[in-house]
C-alpha cells in the first residue's frame, strides 16, 4: 500500500507511531487512501492537495502536502484532521 522511499536517520524527538514504519507514504498515496473512504479532491494551490468530505452535518477539509515523504508529524496531524483510523494508514 506503502511506498518506500529514501529514509533520512530518525530524529531524537519522533512519535512512537512514526518509529514503527520503514517507509513514509507520499502525499499521493495518503490522498488515494481518503479518497477511498469518501474525500474529494477539492482543489490544489502549489504542492498541497485539498481533500474534501461532506456528511449531512459537517464538511472535513484536510490539506495534503504532495511530497515524496511525508513527515511523521505530518502524516499524524492529517490522519487526526481525517478522523480515519490510523491502520488505514500503516502498511499491511
């Protein structure tokens, strides 16, 4: 699901969920697994993605960095904008 890219050493301060992967998703592949549970593509200005999903009430927006790499603080603050699971996000 995953793609692994050139990983950089790991920072002192990273998060326990960020340690337990290989490989950082890109931005594309984070925008095809919440297009896949019901995000839109919006719009995109420069390298961020806008992506949408509208339920009778609200209307999560989530900006999406198109990246090869996706920073693990990064990746967190998407995946709790999203209000997915983070085992969608993980590798199988």
């Amino acid at each position: 699901m995953l793609c692994c890219s050139k990983r950089r050493a790991p920072p002192r301060s990273r998060a326990a969920f960020a340690r337990r992967h290989t490989c950082a998703p890109c931005g594309k592949e984070v925008c095809d697994i919440l297009a896949k549970h019901g995000f839109t593509r919006v719009r995109q200005k420069g390298s961020h993605i806008v992506m949408q999903r509208r339920l009778k009430e609200t209307t999560t927006t989530v900006p999406v960095p198109n990246h090869k790499e996706l920073a693990p603080g990064t990746l967190l603050g998407i995946i709790r904008q999203s209000g997915l699971p983070r085992s969608l996000f993980e590798e199988a």
